[in-house]
C-alpha cells in the first residue's frame, strides 16, 4: 500500500476526489457554469487584500532569493492586477459554452444518424511556474468547460496560489458548483510533478506553463497527454515596404511593452533593402533595451555582438538579437532555423509580400503590420487563456474553452444491425 503522504497517493487522491467532481460538474448547464464562475469573480474581488498579502510574502522570498526582474513581474500582484485577474474569470463565464456543440452532423445509407458533439476532456493537469493569475485564469477555463483540474504552481508564488485557490474554492461552492472540481498541489515536493506526469489514467492531459528545463521535463517524462510550448522564440521582420512610422512604433511594443512574456519579440531581423535600420536599433536602445547584432547590423549600429546561442535565446528581458537578412526569403530562412513556432509577425506594405509569409511560416500564430504581444487568448477573444500550444495536434495557438475540450461520436438509428 502507499504511504498516504506520498506524492503518488497525494495525487491519486487529488484526481480521485476531482475526478468525482467533474462528473457532478457534467450534469450542470451552460448556465449554472456561468453562473458559479460569475460567483467566483465576486469571491476574487472580496479577497483582494488577503491574495495581495500573500503575494507581498512571496515576493519578499522572491527577492531575498534573487529572482530576475522579469520572474518578479510575473510573480508580483497589485489591486489593478487582481481585479484584472476577476474580469478575466468573469470573462470566461460569458464565452460561449462549446460544451454539448455539434461540430458536424451525417446520415448514412443504412439512415444510421451520426454526430460529432464536443465533451469535456475530464481531469486537467496543469504545471505551472512564477504567475500566480493562472491559477484562477486556468480554473475558470476548466470549470467552464465541464472539466476539473488539479493545479500545481510553483513554489515560489505557493501563498498567492493558496489564497486565490481559497476564493475561487468558496465562489464554487456560492454558485452551487463543487470546489473539488478545482485541487490544488500544496505541496513543494518535486516529486509532486513526477507523480502527476505518471498518473495516467488519473489525469487525462497535463498542461505545463513555464520555463523550458520545466517544459522540457514534462514533455520527456509524461504518459498522460500533453499541450505544451517550449519557448517563444518570436520573430519580427521588417520588410523594406514597411512604413517607418508604424514600424518603429511596433517594435518597440513587440519587445519591450512586457519583456516577461512569451509574447515578447525575442529577435529582430531588419531587410537589407528598409531605408532606416539604425532608427530602428536607435528606439531599442532608447525604450532601455540592449540590442546584440549580427556583423551587418552593427555596421550601422553600436551594438553588442550576436553569438550563435542569441538565435535561439528567449530572454523574457529587455534584450533583443537584430539581424539584417536578404528580403523575404532571408527572413522565411532564418525564422525556419530558429522559431520555436510561437509567434512571429510581418510590418510590411506589399500586400503579395505580407501573404507570402502569413502562408509560409510554420507557426501557431503568424501577424501582419501587428505587434507579437497580442499572441493571448483574452486579445484574440477568448478570455483567458490556459496556454499557447505549438505543436500540431488537438489545438495551437491561445487555448481556451474550445481548446478544452474533445468530441464523442453520437449515433442514432432505428433498429440497424449490420448482419
């Protein structure tokens, strides 16, 4: 038998106890969902002051440890961010519901009626590092979705994430929703981790937010499903069509409007024939951001030399890699060596030109004469989000309540047998 205090029966139980909840929660309608996460956003608003002063102790631990400047504004939590994070979980509640949807409807010969109708997925997993606002964000997409979720922040925000887990917890259960359908992993204990990528049959897909060594290890260990991105190695090219206007002003809010999220533009890459690339480099420096360049670059620029690592470096700081390339082409080239599949954008007049790469990079998101920054689910319409996924299967791109869920085949028929 195992140890009760185990991680392997912590999470056992966890995803028995959610398990049984979200079979509760399969029972209720769009409406009693919206209405129950709707609660959870006033439960939010009413604890503010107590997530505010968990977060303040995590923050202090955060610094006394030496955490970046780019982890601590992931971490840190103020009144505009926790009410933020409250309209962002109200949102959710007011999306539509996916849940029961008929994707397609056929008949066949025999007059046997088949459809395809979306379900939940069941028992989410999701591992996650330093931004304490995915605990609620993460919860209201599952809950809304039919599906229950066992959450395991990271440690370094565990009393922010204990706090907001406690409010959404009674919201539930003032909405008439079982809290149990929202577990969270209390423990720090790596092992924690270990046992929820093993705990197949228990948890049917895991969701890992965080650095790559994180994302890395899920993705290796696993055998539960997984919805993952690695990096947001994001890529801006400016073309020689580009108006200099829109395009200084894009570039400076691609990288540095947060420099902390994977939406961030990682690396710039300039057309040799745009007409002003040091005014480019000039309003990087001037916004507080160091530019490393290629050879070409620092031909027309003071900057710090580019190594190869730079290519496929996500900062999430106020860093940028520059490298002038050779028209379109130079560009497709280089962002097919080093994209993680992120997100990668185009300033560019020439329509033909702006086509071309929106067709030719493999990207789950791919933007035209638009920042990078708005690689999120709540800009793209779906509220909050519960990840950005970069690979092919299932969903790509901001994940939300469709993202969430699978389909069943439903057949119906009037005594056919197949003899």
């Amino acid at each position: 038998m195992l140890d009760p205090l185990s991680p392997s029966a912590l999470i056992a139980d966890l995803a028995t106890k959610a398990r049984a909840a979200q079979r509760m929660l399969s029972r209720t309608s769009t409406e009693e969902r919206r209405a129950g996460v709707h609660q959870v956003g006033q439960a939010l608003r009413a604890a503010s002051e107590d997530i505010l002063h968990a977060n303040r102790q995590d923050v202090a631990r955060a610094e006394a440890a030496g955490l970046s400047g780019a982890m601590l504004d992931r971490l840190r939590l103020d009144p505009a961010r926790v009410a933020a994070m409250a309209d962002a979980v109200e949102a959710v509640a007011g999306l539509p519901d996916p849940v029961g949807q008929i994707i397609d409807t056929a008949t066949r010969p025999n007059g046997l009626r088949l459809s395809r109708v979306r379900v939940p997925i069941g028992v989410i997993g999701i591992i996650y590092e330093s931004r304490p606002n995915v605990t609620a964000d993460a919860a209201a997409l599952c809950v809304m979705s039919g599906n229950a979720v066992l959450l395991r922040g990271g440690s370094e925000a565990r009393d922010s994430n204990a706090a907001i887990h406690q409010a959404f917890c009674e919201g539930l259960a003032a909405g008439g929703l079982p809290a149990d359908a929202v577990q969270r992993v209390a423990t720090t204990d790596r092992a924690a981790v270990g046992a929820m990528l093993a705990a197949d049959g228990l948890i049917d897909m895991i969701v890992p937010r965080g650095g790559k060594s994180l994302v890395a290890r899920v993705q290796a260990e696993a055998r539960v499903p997984v919805l993952a991105h690695l990096d947001g190695i994001n890529h801006l090219f400016i073309h020689r069509s580009a108006d200099p206007v829109m395009a200084t002003r894009i570039v400076v809010d691609a990288k540095m409007r947060r420099t902390g999220i994977c939406g961030a533009t990682e690396t710039l890459l300039i057309d040799a024939g745009y007409p002003e690339p040091g005014a480019l480099i000039a309003a990087l420096v001037a916004a507080g951001c160091e530019v490393r360049g290629d050879e070409r670059i620092a031909s027309v620029a003071d900057v710090v030399p580019a190594t190869e690592e730079d290519w496929d470096t996500e900062y999430l700081d106020a860093i940028c890699s520059v490298a002038m390339v050779d028209g379109l082409e130079g560009a497709l080239a280089h962002i097919a060596r080093h994209s993680s599949h992120h997100t990668d954008a185009i300033v560019a007049s020439d329509e033909a030109v702006a086509e071309q790469f929106l067709a030719e990079v493999d990207s789950a998101i791919v933007l035209w004469n638009a920042s990078t920054q708005f690689a999120d689910g709540g800009e793209f319409g779906l509220g909050a989000e519960i990840g950005i996924a970069t690979g092919r299967l299932h969903a790509r791109g901001p994940v939300a309540l469709e993202g969430l869920t699978t389909y069943k085949w439903v057949g119906v028929g009037t005594g056919q047998v197949r003899g």
